[in-house]
C-alpha cells in the first residue's frame, strides 16, 4: 500500500507518518519509484504502537523510540525484550541525595525483602519509588509508609492477572508488542481507577450528580 492507504487504514495524517519515518519510530517503505514507497500491514501495525505509546501512555518521541530498539533487538529471550522495553518506558527522576534519600533507598530495599520478591538492582523503577519515598519524607507525610505493603500485594494481584492474560497469545510478536502497550497503558488505566475507588470511597452511598 501507499503512504495515503497506510494513513488511512492507521488513522494517522500523512505529515505525522513522514516525522515518525525521520524520527526513527516507523521503518522506511520499499521503495518503487524516486519518491514512491510500499507499506505492509506491519506498518500499520506499528503505527498504532506508536501513536498509542505517544498519545495514550504519554512517552516522548526518544523514550518511545528506545522502547521500539529493545523490541526488535536481536539475539534476546522475548522475556528480556520485554524487561528491557518496560525499564525504557521508566522516567528516571533526579535525585537529591540527601538524608530523606537515604532513609527512602533503604525502604526501598527492605521492602523488596520482606515481600521476597527477585527485582534486579537495575530496575529504574527503584530509584521511582525510593523518589516518590523521598518526597514524602521530605514533607513529613511519613504514616504514609505504612500503606506501602497494601499498595504491593495490589500490585502483585494485577501483575499476576496481565501475565497470566498475556501468555494467552501464541505469537511471541503478539506477546511483546501486548505488554510493552500494556506497561504504558496500563499505567494510565490503573491510575484512573484509582481516582474513581477514591472517589466511590468517600461519597460511600451519596447521591451525586
């Protein structure tokens, strides 16, 4: 198909397409003529990856292209794809290492024991929490440590119910290109429901409007 067709069947205006192709997010066509291309169904396919990694899960252009590098990086187990792709989508924060940092580092890691869970030192997502940790040290909202344990055995029943829908694929390209979506997706969706339990909390049986 041509680029016309792709952006149609994509939902995607040809302009977005062509920055996507200098950016690096979408592989070139096969070209037939000087300024002619050929696109396949894994454009269209990849194309959607993008938009819904940009527009959906809020990642920039660089993180989104680094997440589509580990996704097609040679030579790696579909499990490591996965990791490395996820540990892309994870913002960094700055880190102010002070005595707040400190204390919240070592919550971090004794939190990670007492649930006996295996999580690599590499993981950008400590340096998340121990910020997040930090932060409410620094502020004084120190009781809200002890809901730490809730938040993780939440966190555990949802990551065993995605894994378990996800194995679900036989296609390994359908298993990657899924939890890389629902890493970034699911982020966004997870947060929203919290708002609403917030909110059914504590109107409990309130009429609203």
């Amino acid at each position: 198909m041509r680029i016309a067709e792709l952006s149609r069947r994509a939902d995607v205006p040809v302009p977005t397409i062509k920055y996507y192709l200098r950016e690096g997010l979408l592989s070139p066509g096969e070209r037939t003529s000087y300024n002619q291309a050929q696109y396949t169904e894994e454009h269209v396919r990849r194309l959607r990856l993008v938009r819904a990694l940009l527009e959906v899960g809020g990642l920039s252009v660089a993180a989104t292209r680094d997440v589509l590098e580990k996704m097609d990086a040679p030579g790696m187990s579909l499990i490591d794809q996965a990791g490395k792709a996820q540990f892309a989508m994870t913002v960094t924060p700055k880190v102010a290492k002070d005595e707040a940092w400190q204390s919240a580092e070592e919550e971090t890691q004794a939190l990670i024991e007492r649930l006996g869970w295996k999580v690599r030192p590499t993981n950008p997502a400590r340096l998340t929490l121990a910020s997040a940790l930090a932060t409410l040290h620094r502020l004084g909202k120190t009781d809200q440590l002890k809901l730490l344990e809730i938040y993780a055995r939440a966190a555990r029943e949802v990551a065993e119910a995605e894994l378990g829908q996800l194995i679900q694929d036989s296609e390994p390209e359908a298993i990657l290109e899924t939890a890389v979506v629902w890493t970034a997706l699911g982020d966004v969706v997870f947060s929203a429901l919290r708002r609403f339990a917030h909110e059914d909390v504590a109107y409990g049986d309130a009429q609203l409007d």
